[in-house]
C-alpha cells in the first residue's frame, strides 16, 4: 500500500532543519507499518526497538541521556553498528518509557546527525502522570486513517490513476459511476490499514466488519483500562453517545445525550482525552464566517465525529445493504459529513469549523484557504443544494463554494459541485 505520509517522512529525512520525528495517532493506524517501510525504502538499516515488547530497553533510558552512549549500547545489542545518516532508528510504543521520550530532546541538541523516528498511542498516556516531553525538540507528523484516494490506489489502483490523469470535469460518467462505487464501499471498509487489506484480499465485508468491531472493542478496553486523572467511564459515555449525538436533526453535541443532567464541567475532560487520543475528531462551530476562523470559534458549540467512516459505519450498525443500494436511512447525512470531514482534515492549515447562526440556518463545514473562507455543503445522493447553502452563498458571495454529492463534477456560477470521490483535492480546486 502506499501512504501519503511516506512522502512528508521522506521531506523530513531531507529537510535541513530536521529533529527527531514524532508520529501521532490512534492505535491501528498504521504508524508501525510507516516508520519500518520508510526505513525500508530510504535507509541502508532500520534498527528496531519497541518499549512495549522489550521492557529491558527501559534501563537504558533511566540510567543514561547522553545520546551516542544509547546509540553505542543499542547498537550493542542488536549486533551491528548504528551509523549517522546512513541508518533509521526506530523507537515504537515510545509512550511506554517516558525516558525514552524525553531522550528526544537530547538527540535533536547532541546527535541530530542520527535519524530517530518514534511513535506511540497516546490512549491513556497524554493526560496521564506528569511526564518531561520535548516541546519544541521534535518534529510532530499526525497520522490518520488511510483516505478515499489512498483506500483507491490499493484496492483500483488503475481507476486511481485514472483520477490522477484526467481534470474533473473529463471523467466520464461510467468512470464516474464505477468511482461512486469506490466510494460507497470505502463507506463500508474505511480506512484502517488491517480492514483495507483485508477488503483487498478478501472482497469478504463480513470479515472487515469483524475486524471493525474488534477495533472499537480495543479502543473501548483500553479506556476502561486508563487510571489517570480523567474518569474511565465518562470517556467511554461520552464515546458511546456519540452515535446518536450525530443522528439528530441538530448535531450540536449535547451534554444531557450523555447523561441526563450532566454538566460541561463532568465531561469536558473526557472529550478532551478522546480528542487527543486520536479516536474523535471536534469541530468548532464559528460565530463569523471570518478569516482567521479560530478567532471567532465558539467553544461551548462543537460537534463529535469518529475518526473513521468505516467505524463509524460500523458503531451504527448501518447495514451495507442501505449504503451500496444508496437507500434513505436516519444516520445518512452525518455519515456522508463524516466521510467528507475525514478527506478534508490536514489539506488546510486551519482546521475545518462549521456554520450555525441560527436554529434553521447551518453550513456544514467552513475551510480556510489562506484569506479565503470556503463553504461546504456535504450530499449523498444528487438532491438541491439546501436553504442554508443558498442564503450563505447570497449573503456573504464567496470566492468559492463547494457542494459535495454523488453528481458529476460540474462549475455553476456560485459555486462547484464535486463529486464525493474528489474530496481529497479541494484545495486544488479553490485556488485564488
């Protein structure tokens, strides 16, 4: 499989204000997998070393920080020299030695002719017992699920490099169809590397939709396991609510989903951890469609998403049946804004926030494009543009407007439709 992320390892290895490298993201995304094909591809050797398989390695944090001293005993023990520049070094589940983290610090200062990539879930460590992490010491690269672009280049790597070759509005409609296709099964596999190559091996959804439903039993056990300062149980209530969260008309996160008479206070930290961790993704509702758009975010308006489709899909229990045969179904909206969130988030600076000024008048997302605000209307099927995608294109006459759905690529004059599939590229496609 190829990963977009390999392309900005490979900047970092060449870049001349290079640190040691941080990979962030949930459990299961592939973070492992990356740095040792990285290492693979670019390096001569890829030493391997993971605080959660080997505990002994712990020592050797605790009782040294200076770098080529850990570099001489890590050689030491796996055999063979470790060179500068020539070699990766590969420190996995780094979460597990807060030693290690911090030895970071001391390589970017001391020994940055060595290329140290480390990784770690940060489920149930980032809000745990104080630890000294390197700020300002590291490079820090978030890791995501696989999107819809990188899902296609593994499972129709020809109709992928068909999309790459050929302007939108040339695709031709029975592209355009089998592309749609594509999309609606990455709505049931997602992009978790285990169940995109099991759906390549297999086509067996019933295998990926096991594989989805031991994901979310991991993430749910290791909340259950977490003993920091943020209670376990709220976490997993604030988890479990989500799914209905976003199956109302308004979804505007309510603390009374979670528990009837629950206040921000009992869960705001909950939230928090869940954001962190990776396994949620929050946006801001806006009270001006403004640029900069974090200066005029509301933090008491946001909503919850989860940071896969395919799981999210899955938590639901929304049948394949309703998603390949395009049927209506109460969860269809907030999965398709899902879908889009996930293609959108890391292709702007700012993170995507949306609209909601009134009770009746809401647009989806709002994106950042340098100055230019871009508003985004997110539909399944081919139906009109909602009243509130109209009235923001009235009132506020934006550069550009986007409507995401399953129609052909097409430019009117207010505004872009694009297909669902093309939703990795809209920075492309709202250029000044």
């Amino acid at each position: 499989m190829e990963r977009k992320a390999l392309q900005k390892m490979e900047e970092w290895k060449n870049s001349s204000h290079r640190k040691p490298l941080v990979l962030k993201g949930a459990r299961q995304v592939g973070k492992t997998w990356l740095m040792k094909e990285f290492g693979r591809r670019k390096y001569k050797k890829t030493f391997y070393f993971s605080f959660d398989k080997e505990e002994s390695l712990h020592e050797i944090f605790k009782v040294n920080k200076e770098p080529h001293r850990i570099i001489e005993i890590l050689g030491t023990i796996r055999g063979d020299k470790i060179l500068p520049e020539e070699d990766l070094i590969i420190f996995d589940e780094v979460q597990e030695c807060p030693e290690a983290l911090n030895s970071l610090k001391y390589f970017n200062e001391e020994a940055n002719e060595y290329h140290v990539i480390a990784a770690g879930s940060l489920l149930g460590t980032l809000l745990a017992k104080p630890m000294s992490y390197p700020v300002g010491k590291v490079n820090l690269l978030d890791i995501y699920p696989m999107d819809f672009e990188e899902f296609l280049n593994a499972v129709e790597p020809v109709l992928f490099n068909y999309i790459e070759e050929t302007p939108p509005a040339e695709i031709l409609k029975i592209q355009h169809d089998r592309l749609i296709e594509q999309y609606r099964n990455y709505l049931i596999v997602g992009g978790m590397p285990d169940c995109v190559c099991s759906w390549m091996t297999e086509k067996n959804s019933g295998v990926v939709l096991q594989i989805q439903n031991e994901l979310l039993a991991l993430y749910e056990n290791d909340i259950s396991k977490y003993n920091g300062k943020v209670n376990a149980g709220r976490i997993l209530l604030v988890m479990r609510s989500i799914i209905s969260q976003l199956s109302k008309e308004n979804e505007k996160f309510v603390y009374g989903c979670v528990k009837s008479g629950a206040r921000a206070r009992e869960f705001e930290e909950a939230i928090e951890w869940l954001v962190s961790a990776g396994i949620v993704i929050r946006i801001y509702d806006v009270t001006k469609p403004e640029h900069p758009l974090n200066v005029f975010e509301d933090f008491s308006s946001f909503k919850l998403f989860y940071f896969d489709v395919g799981l999210a899909k899955c938590a639901a229990g929304v049948s394949n049946e309703a998603i390949i045969l395009n049927s209506d179904f109460q969860f269809k909206g907030a999965l398709t804004e899902n879908y889009c969130l996930q293609q959108l988030r890391g292709q702007f600076d700012v993170a995507p926030h949306y609209y909601s000024p009134s009770r009746n008048y809401e647009v989806d997302f709002l994106l950042q494009n340098e100055t230019q605000i871009i508003p985004v209307e997110c539909k399944d099927g081919g139906n009109v543009p909602s009243s509130s995608f109209k009235r923001y294109r009235r009132e506020e006459n934006p550069d550009c407007a986007i409507r995401f759905s399953a129609l052909e690529y097409k430019e009117q004059e207010d505004m872009i439709n694009v297909p669902l599939y093309l939703a990795d590229r809209i920075k492309q496609m709202c250029k000044k």
